[in-house]
C-alpha cells in the first residue's frame, strides 16, 4: 500500500509534465514512494498491539519475537508521522491518529486475507482451516477431531493448528489468523465481528499423587500447571486466581500429561479436566482432591467469524462440532483416532 501524500504529490509532477520546475521533485519523490510503504505485515502488528494492548501479547499471538513486531510498529510510525500507540500507568493507549487508524487498518488486514483467499481458489487449492486452541485442548482433542474431520470433508480444506491463550482468540479470529478457536468463551466486544458459542461441557477437578496427604490450604501447595494453567481467561487459570495462589508456588510444565506426572510422583496438585484423566484416577496413580466449590462445571467453546462471513471450511467444521461423532471424541479423544492414523497438531507461526 503506497502512502496518499506522495502519491498525490507524484501525480501532480506527472499533470506538470516533464518541462515545469515540478517535474524534477516529481522523480525525486518517486524513489521515496517505492521506498516508503505500508505494508499488510506493519498494519497486522499494529491492530494485534492495538487489541491486544502490548507488544509482547501481539508477538506471542504471532509466533514472533518482540523486536520484530517492534520494527513493524516503528517503520508504521515513521511512514505515518504518528506515534500511534503509547504506553502509559495503565498501559498501551492509542493515540487520536492511532484510534482513528485502528478501523481502517483492520478492515485492510480483513481484505488481504480474503485477496490471498481468492487468489488460493482461483488456483483450485482448498480452503485454509487454522484452528487455535488453548495447550490443553490442542494436547489432547485438536488431532482427533482435525483427523475426523479431514476424513468426513476429505481435499475439501488444508487444516492447520497451533496454541493461543484465551485473550488472543477473538482477535485472531477478527482479523483472519484464524478461522476457528476452541477454548473457553470470549467475551463480546462490540469491535469484532466474533461469536462464542457453547460446544462441550466438562468438570474441572484437582488431582495429587494417589495415597498423598497435603499439608495447609491450597496456598501452601505447590500447583502444576500446562501453559493453559498461566492464562489468566482459562478456567484453570481462574481457578488459581481465585483460590488465591501466589506466583512462586505455580509451577508450569510443557503439557498437560508431564504436569499429571509430576503430581503422581507426588510434587504438588495438578488441575485437571475429569474426563481426560479418567485412566490415572481408575488406576490409583492420582486421586482427587476435595475443595469447597470443586469440581468446577465448565465448558468449551468455538469462537468464530459471524455466520455470513464465515469462510465454508469455518462453517463446516463449526456443524461437525455438533455431531455424535465430535462429541464422542471430546469426551474420550484417545479412543477415537486407531494409533497409525494419529497426527500430532501442526503448530504454525500465525504471521502475515
């Protein structure tokens, strides 16, 4: 995208012509517009700082590092002449120019997605199907079902899969990074055409070692938790928050099945969906832990574009999450796929 101001500038030494004082600015300023552009990557870091209101939460939901978001942001800032997002005792706020920037970038970023689209079908390739979820349904439930569902719909869309926290979900998916989100509701913002919609109910219980004793209140434990456990939106998370539990008795392992572990040999409590780890409680390895308002009923959601903007792939997947078969599978994902068909998610960097 070509800044308004030279262009303009440029068109008027082409109504000069070549013979007037103008025309010689007018080359000039030629070599400054193909240096100087706006590009879809600036304005994607800018709306994802924007919404998500820091730098490192718009690197985390990209995939990237800080600094490069940084250098988008800044190269968007010197094209623009407006600092566009400042950082103040309450955090990022936008700036008059970066307010009114906001709309218009997004609604740019929105139309690149649907030119790469476009061009994708023009080609005959399927349709894109990226799908984000939080680390502990990607672990245990996003490859039964992509599996299921890719054989059901089969060459009709090119899945992908990859993580995010609850935060970034609704921005994601605004702003077509993603396409489908499965993890707990999103609140709706009036700013982003997102639903959230009810897809599974489930209970959330604590486990520890079978034949462990604690000692104390929940405070004291020492609480072992996947990624998911450090996101503030996820019912794990607003477990901890509400019990109270300080930082430094957290502690965060890879995955949900190696923090199980890690309270089997009786390091601390783990949280736990109940229908997922069913096997450990039958075979004495963990147990559950009592607390006043445990088990926490909860449930998982889809968060995706409003239904007249919805991509086909988006559409399909959101009706086969209804089926018997979708449900069978949340409910008991390790019986669903035979072990030769069972593919890990495919984690790709979300950046445009």
């Amino acid at each position: 995208m070509r800044s308004l101001r030279p262009i303009t500038a440029a068109a008027a030494a082409v109504r000069a012509g070549p013979g007037s004082s103008f025309a010689g600015a007018g080359k000039r300023r030629e070599c400054a517009i193909i240096e100087s552009v706006m590009t879809l990557t600036q304005l994607n870091a800018f709306v994802l700082v924007a919404r998500l209101g820091s730098v490192t939460a718009a690197a985390s939901a990209l995939g990237v590092s800080e600094p490069a978001v940084s250098q988008a942001l800044s190269a968007l800032r010197l094209h623009l002449g407006d600092q566009l997002v400042s950082r103040g005792p309450a955090g990022m706020t936008l700036t008059p120019g970066g307010s009114r920037l906001l709309s218009t970038a997004s609604q740019i970023v929105v139309l690149g997605a649907e030119a790469h689209a476009a061009v994708r079908a023009a080609r005959g390739a399927p349709e894109q199907l990226r799908v984000v979820a939080t680390s502990t349904i990607a672990e245990f439930v996003v490859s039964p079902l992509m599996e299921a569902f890719t054989r059901r719909f089969a060459g009709s869309a090119e899945v992908s899969a990859g993580v995010a926290v609850t935060k970034e979900m609704a921005v994601l998916v605004a702003n077509r990074l993603a396409d489908v989100a499965i993890g707990p509701g999103v609140a709706g913002d009036p700013g982003l055409p997102v639903v959230s919609e009810p897809i599974f109910r489930y209970r959330l219980v604590v486990v520890t070692a079978g034949q462990s004793r604690l000692h104390g209140g929940p405070r004291q434990w020492r609480w072992l938790v996947d990624p998911s456990g450090t996101d503030p939106g996820s019912d794990a998370g607003q477990l901890l928050a509400r019990l109270g539990v300080p930082e430094e008795r957290i502690g965060v392992f890879p995955n949900q099945t190696a923090a199980w572990a890690a309270a089997a040999d009786g390091a601390g409590v783990a949280p736990a969906v109940e229908h997922l780890v069913t096997q450990q409680l039958r075979r004495g390895e963990l147990s559950r832990v009592e607390l006043p308002g445990l088990p926490v009923d909860a449930c998982w959601h889809a968060t995706l574009l409003e239904r007249q903007q919805r991509s086909t792939a988006a559409s399909a997947l959101r009706r086969f999450l209804s089926t018997p078969e979708a449900m069978q599978l949340m409910r008991s994902p390790a019986a669903g796929v035979p072990p030769s068909r069972f593919r890990p998610p495919v984690y790709v960097t979300i950046w445009s």
